[in-house]
C-alpha cells in the first residue's frame, strides 16, 4: 500500500470521527510522516486522539472538540482553532505559531515547550493553562487572566502578561 493512500485512509478516519479506530491505524502506522495541511476538522470531536508529530498547517479546526487529544510534537502553523474545545490537550513541543486560538476552552491544557509566537488567545477561558518554557512572543492575551496560567519560564515578549 502506498504512503498516500495510507494517509488518505487514516485522514477518512478522522474526518469521520472514527477516534479509536483512527487511534489503532495510528499506533500499527507510526513510521508514517502524516501531513493533513489545509484540512477543514471544523464542528468534528476528534477528542483523545493520537495526532503526535502530524503536520496540520492552516487547517481548521473552529468550533471543533479537541478534548485530551495528543498534538505532541505537531506542526499547527496557522490553524484556527477558534470557538473550539481544547481542554485537556497536550500541546508539548509543537509549533502553533499565527494560529487563532481566540474563543477557547483551555482547561488543564498543556503548552509546554511549544512555540506559540504571534498566535491570538483573546476571549478564550482558560483555568490551569500551562505555559511552561512555551515562546508566546507577541501572542495576544489581551484581557485573559494570566493567575489562570502556569508561565514558568515563558517568554512572554509583546503579550500583555510581560
């Protein structure tokens, strides 16, 4: 079977919301180098699946519930994740940079060591947000409450949490 067709068949899972038999394909597929750049997840729940190391560049995923699911390590470049459910999320070593996160639900999300440069988190609601050794470079945290993020080692350069 080819690489393409693979994805295309791991891809239909997702978008079908099929999360434990996505989850499975995943795990007996993990050398796969997944790339669904420019793919609408819009209103899908997708929650708690295994999305570690793909490369979701400016997709959408607005008004999606993302809840537990495993980005770890993925490139969500220019994504908009507005309006959508991301608690509980593990968001560690990805590049989220430009992405609109604005609207959110970020309960016991985890950014750490992530990139989230020049990405928007205005109106979001987040408790227990964890930021740490994340660069939030001129990220717009514009009346969010930073007591409701743990920042240790942050770069926060440009934000209104400086």
């Amino acid at each position: 079977m080819s690489d393409l067709k693979q994805d295309e068949e791991g891809l239909a899972l997702l978008l079908e919301e099929n999360v434990n038999e996505f989850n499975e394909w995943r795990l007996k597929n993990l050398t796969l180098k997944l790339d669904f750049s420019g793919t609408d997840f819009s209103n899908k729940d997708i929650s708690k699946a295994y999305l570690n190391g793909i490369t979701f560049t400016e997709c959408n995923f607005t008004n999606s519930i993302v809840v537990g699911t495993n980005f770890v390590q993925s490139n969500l470049t220019r994504t908009d994740f507005e309006s959508s459910d991301m608690s509980e999320a593990l968001i560690l070593y990805a590049t989220v940079k430009d992405s609109n996160i604005s609207k959110s639900q970020l309960s016991n999300t985890n950014f750490m060591w992530s990139d989230l440069q020049n990405s928007d988190f205005r109106q979001s609601n987040m408790y227990k947000t964890i930021f740490v050794e994340a660069n939030l470079s001129n990220a717009n945290t514009e009346g969010l409450d930073k007591n409701n993020a743990y920042l240790k080692y942050a770069k926060l350069k440009g934000t209104s949490w400086e």
